[in-house]
C-alpha cells in the first residue's frame, strides 16, 4: 500500500513539474483597447481605439497563474475624426512624440473555474506608472476554427482618472477626468 502510494505522488510530482506556463501572442487584429472619456462636463461622451498594441499573455491554468505584458501605441488612437486624433496626438494629451508607448504589465488573478476574474497590475500612460486591476468579464481559450491554434481571449474593463496621469487637459473646461477603459484581446499560443 505505501508503495501504490508512493508511486502516485511520485507520479503527481513529476507530472506537476512537467506542467508550465504557456504563452500567447496577442492578435494584433483582434486586439483593440478602447475608451470613452467624457466631453465638456457631460455634454457627451467620446469613444476611441487604440489600432496598435502588441505583447504577451502567459497562463498556467493547472497553477491558476499567468501573466500580461501588453504595449499600446498611442500614436494609433483612433476617434473616428482625424482632426480630433491629431489633437489627442499632441502635447496636450498623449504627446507621443514624448511618450511613444504606454504599457500595462500585470499578474492574471481570482481564478474560478479554470479562468481567471481580474488582472492586477501597473499601467505605465504619458511617463506615469499606477496601480490598475482589470475585471475579466469573459474569458475563453479554444481552438481558433479558422487557424486551428489554440487562442485565449477576454473582454477586460477598468475605470481610471487620467489626471492621475497628468493628461488633465479640459479640466479647467469642466472635463470629468474618469476614463472607462475597455480591452477586448486575443492570443494565439506560442
């Protein structure tokens, strides 16, 4: 009996170590951070993309860990109105002459039933880097149908006062600083 025993948690702690994280590439063409921040006080409400973002996603499943690493480049914002993405463009907002990138780097968290809930981690925006968590409102990771790899993706949200990241332009105009940050993503695996 201490044998058979034995045998399976040796058995379980090979297995264990053979277990590793895996990674995956983001989709660049099914990856899309998107935003709305407020105009003139509530007047309205301005919606863009970001069209470039890049990185990496890591998941262990079996541990219930995992990574994100993603880079967005801000010079791709996209309003739907070149005039306005020009402003945003400048000093006044994301002065990516300056600023070319802005990243979030987090650790995959809250686990329920095999996928994760939330990301938490720092969002690096116009030279400032804070604290920001992500809530994972879908999460799923299936063969892609059509390239036959195996791709992870979610929707993630957050809300975060872009003040907080010296980007205030608008505030002396009424401008609420709260942006709501929404990312759908998708990774293919490595």
């Amino acid at each position: 009996m201490k044998t058979a025993l034995f045998s399976i948690g040796l058995v379980l702690a090979v297995g264990g170590a053979w277990a590793a994280p895996e990674t995956y590439t983001i989709d660049p063409t099914h990856t899309y951070p998107s935003f709305e921040a407020d105009h003139m006080g509530g007047m309205s409400v301005w919606r863009g993309k970001f069209k470039t973002s890049s990185g990496t996603v890591t998941l262990d499943t079996a541990a219930q860990t995992g990574a994100v690493d993603i880079t967005i480049d801000p010079a791709s914002i996209d309003f739907g109105m070149d005039a306005l993405d020009a402003e945003a463009k400048g000093p006044d907002l994301f002065d990516v002459a300056k600023y070319p990138t802005a990243t979030y780097k987090g650790k995959l968290a809250d686990f329920r039933n095999g996928a994760p809930t939330a990301v938490i981690g720092e969002f690096t925006l116009h030279g400032v880097t804070r604290p920001l968590t992500l809530t994972i409102r879908s999460f799923k990771c299936a063969p892609n149908p059509m390239t036959k790899k195996q791709t992870c993706g979610a929707d993630a949200v957050a809300t975060f006062n872009r003040a907080d990241y010296n980007m205030d332009y608008g505030r002396a105009f009424g401008f609420r600083m709260g942006v709501n940050l929404a990312i759908q993503v998708e990774a293919w695996k490595n």
